[in-house]
C-alpha cells in the first residue's frame, strides 16, 4: 500500500471541536426528521401487494400445481399473521377463496380490504367472484384492471379475473388460468433456483467461517490502509459527506418535481451528488489525488480479490440468514425496509430508466460506500490496535446510514463480514464485488415482482 503522505488534515480544535458539535446536532435533527418521515410513510397502507406478498404467493400456490398437497391451515394462519397491508390481505383473500376455505376468505376480505375507491372495486369484484349465491354485478373493465395491478397483476390477480370473465360466458377465464399457471410456475422455477443457490452459499459460509476462525492468526493479516489525518478531521469528513448524503435526494426531489416522469432519477442523481462530495472530501482531508487514493485502497491481484469475494459472499449469506432468523423471533413483522425503492421499481417503465438504477445500485452504490465505510472510516476507527472495535462500530454505523430500523441487524451483519474482507485481504475489491452482488440481486428480484 501507499504510505499516507504528510499533508493530512490536522484541523485547530478551537473551532473543530465546535464545528463538530453542530454538525453532529443536525445529524441527529435530520435523523429524527426523517425517521419520523418514513415512520408515518410505513403506517400508511400501501396501493398495492408487496414483494413479501408476491412471494408468498408463490409458495402457497407453487407446490400445488406440482401435484403437492395444498396450503395447510397452518400455514394460511401464518401467512395472516405475516401479511399486514391491506393489498396483501386483499390477496390472501382471493387465494384462500381458489385453494382454501371460501368462508373464511370472505370474512378475511371483510376484515381486513383496502379503504377508498380502489377498496372498493375490490370488494365489489370478490362477492362477484366468490358470493354465496354469485348475484353481485360484475365490474367493469376499468375498474377490473385497477385490482388486478394493485393485486401485482400475478397469478391470484389472474384467478380473480379468470372468474369474472367465467361470469360473462362459461369457460371464458381458462385461458388466462393457462397463463396465470405458466407465470406461477416460471417465479416458483426462479425462486426455487435462487433458494438453491442460497442454500449452498449458506453452507460454504459456514465453511469459509471456520476456516476463518481457525486461521486467524496465521498467516498474518495484511496491514490496513494507513489514514494520517487526525480523529477531529476523520469526524468533519464523515459528517460533511453525511450533510451531503442527507441533502442530495431532497435537493434532487426538489429540482426534478415540476417532471414526474423523472421521478426514478431522484436515486441516480443524488446518489452521485454525494459521492462526488465524499470523495472529493477525502482526497482534500488526506492530499491524494483519485488515483492515488484509489492505489492505497485496492491493492492485489484480480483473480486472487474475486476468489475471496466469492468467499465473504457465502459468509455474508450464512450469517444475515441467522441473524435474519433470530431478529425475526423477537421483532414484530413491519413493513419491509426497502419499500420505498420497491415503490420506485415498479414506476419505471423502459430499459433506460431500469439499466440506470441497476448501475447506480449494483455498481456506483456499493463502490462509493465501500471506499467510505471499509476504506476510511474501518481504518482510522481501527488505529492503535483496535480492530475489533473498528470492525463493529463501522458495521453498526454502516446499519444506521441507512435508516431503516427494522434492517439494522441485518445489514450491520452485512457491514461486518464487508470489513472482515478488507481485513483478511488487505483490499477494498472483494467487499466492493460482494456488496454488489448483494444490491445487485436484490434489484432484481424486486424487479422481477414489479
């Protein structure tokens, strides 16, 4: 690695220290702001199914179009219990009306359907699907089509629909019963792959933790980037990059609301605001250049980086499914955490749009935040030894940026196995390759749902 030069940022504590204070201030303000903000958001009822939803529908109708047994009471009371939202209960109801007990699909559409107009269309389309007597008029298209994309335009959404159309002429809906299976069956193909595929990577994460604990002190750890600035200096940074990252997606909301049809580029553009920000903080703070702040960071081989990032990816899979496992024992379910970018998928319309946020999430996203958070910020909080203090409190901070609480275990998890990377290998590719891995599959299941 690159010795840190001498013209490090050692800034006067007279005015650092306060300067520090009132950046701190307003961090907690903004903070608290926007929790509040997105606490208020979550109670909100969503327009339309989630992805948990969509998921779960999957798997309780999957197995039986293999031949399977159907969904067991318990497993309906479970999916009751998970499901919260209105939309998601709505489509419980329909599933449970085609494969479960009629009677209690309709007490749960009673009980539990959206409000507004759009909840009523709902109700006005199951009794006349599922009425005891099948007496209630049939909606019209319009308003059929408004349930079926807030229902996720999925295969519950096409059963519903496939009985209505029964209504209108006898045998009118098999066709889109066909589809309606054709669909189901492709995502419980794609899911069943992915769990598969999740599976193994638990187990060889398991693995590579063993081995990990066993090695861990021969050989010894390559040395981490050497950061010269001092402590007051390291705090300016960070909280004037958290000032830009907490400014840029309102400044950016701001300037692109007289264009809803861009509302998608809110991400993109405020996420490379403050990048751009942080970056050019840290080569200022530290006097480097890009290239060369880049040299200090991501020294090593190529193929070497990529076989130990396939490594952490499977720890980081093993270790958020436990932790995942555990945190689901003692909270309550909520409203997922990544609503919102769930929310802003399903705007996107086109490849341009789309192509844009999968580079910006997979790509710009995970290498600017692990240049912050293992390439600066795990090092200087690790200086005079402590690592095992720099490994966890860079971990928590990388759960607590991201503001969703209901996420902090998991992605804390995620921040400690990235630093564990960085320490093992000295560089700063494998944690940047497996935290894209990570974004990048999730957008695309998101995606697929959609």
């Amino acid at each position: 690695m690159d010795p840190a030069p001498s013209s490090s940022w050692q800034p006067d504590r007279r005015w650092a220290d306060p300067l520090i204070a009132l950046l701190a201030l307003i961090t907690l303000v903004a903070v608290s702001f926007t929790l509040r903000t997105r606490q208020e958001g979550s109670r909100r009822p969503s327009g339309r199914t989630s992805l948990q939803g969509q998921m779960l529908e999957v798997f309780l109708a999957g197995p039986r179009q293999l031949g399977g047994p159907p969904a067991s009471p318990r497993e309906w009371d479970r999916a009751r219990t998970q499901l919260t939202d209105p939309w998601d209960r709505a489509m419980l109801a329909v599933l449970m009306a085609e494969l479960g007990d009629r009677a209690e699909a309709r007490a749960l559409a009673g009980e539990g359907a959206p409000a507004g107009i759009a909840g009523a269309r709902f109700r006005a389309a199951f009794a006349a699907a599922y009425g005891d007597h099948g007496e209630a008029p049939v909606p019209d298209a319009s308003a059929r089509e408004d349930v079926k994309r807030r229902l996720g335009n999925g295969y519950t959404a096409a059963l519903l629909e496939a009985r209505l159309q029964d209504r209108e002429g006898a045998g009118a809906g098999e066709a889109l019963r066909a589809r309606a299976r054709t669909l189901l069956l492709t995502r419980l193909a794609a899911l069943g792959s992915l769990g598969l595929l999740v599976l193994v990577l638990a187990v060889g994460g398991l693995t590579v933790g063993i081995y990990l604990w066993i090695t861990r002190r021969q050989p010894p750890p390559p040395p981490l980037p050497v950061w010269n600035l001092s402590g007051r200096a390291a705090a300016l940074v960070f909280l004037g990059w958290f000032m830009a990252f907490f400014a840029a997606g309102n400044l950016a909301g701001l300037l692109l609301l007289p264009w809803p049809s861009l509302r998608w580029a809110i991400v993109p553009a405020g996420t490379l605001f403050h990048a751009a920000v942080g970056v050019r903080l840290l080569c200022w703070a530290e006097g480097l250049t890009l290239p060369g702040l880049w040299r200090r960071l991501a020294p090593g081989p190529a193929r070497r980086n990529l076989a130990w990032a396939a490594a952490f990816l499977a720890l980081a899979v093993f270790l958020v499914l436990a932790v995942a496992m555990v945190a689901g024992l003692v909270m309550k379910p909520d409203q997922s955490p990544q609503r919102d970018l769930q929310e802003l998928l399903r705007g996107l319309s086109g490849w341009g749009p789309a192509l844009a946020m999968f580079a910006v999430v997979a790509g710009l996203a995970p290498l600017f935040e692990e240049l912050l958070f293992r390439g600066f910020l795990f090092p200087v909080l690790a200086r005079g030894g402590r690592v095992a203090f720099g490994l966890l409190a860079s971990a928590l901070l990388f759960g607590a940026i991201h503001l969703q609480p209901a996420g902090l275990p998991v992605l804390s998890t995620l921040g400690l196995v990235l630093a564990l990377a960085v320490r093992r290998t000295g560089s700063l590719w494998p944690a940047i390759l497996v935290h894209a891995c990570w974004n990048g599959t999730l957008f695309l299941l998101m995606r697929a749902f959609a």
